[in-house]
C-alpha cells in the first residue's frame, strides 16, 4: 500500500469515526428534544388546569361578593 493510500485510508477513518460521533450526538439530542416536549406537555396540561382553577374561583369570589352586599342589603 502506497502512502497516499494509507493517508486516504486514515482521512477515510476519521471521517467515519466523526459520524459515528455525530450519529451519537443526534441519538442524545433526540432524547433531549424528546423529554423536553414531554416536560412541555406536562407544563401546558398544569397551566390550562390552573386557568380553569382561576376561572373557577374567581366566580366563586364574584358570587361571595354579590351574595355579601345582598345580606348587607337585608340586615
């Protein structure tokens, strides 16, 4: 084998070790991405639960205060 084959056999070698590396890079960051959404989803389901906790009690609250100036009303 020539030098020049062994220098193009070596190049080839990298650079097939550089994507395997990039393959594993991928893989994590899919994982990443793929927990995140899941953290996301999570996040939005808590937050339109708390919304309609919110809404909830302020009716609840605006009931209180008109049933509060009716009994003032009526002493």
């Amino acid at each position: 084998m020539t030098n020049e084959e062994q220098i193009m056999l070596q190049s080839i070698k990298k650079l097939f070790s550089e994507i395997d590396k990039l393959k594993r890079d991928l893989a994590f960051k899919r994982e990443e991405l793929q927990a995140m959404y899941m953290e996301h989803k999570g996040l939005t389901k808590k937050i339109d639960a708390l919304e309609k906790e919110n809404h909830s009690l302020k009716q609840q609250i605006k009931q209180l205060e008109e049933e509060a100036e009716e009994m003032l009303l009526y002493p």
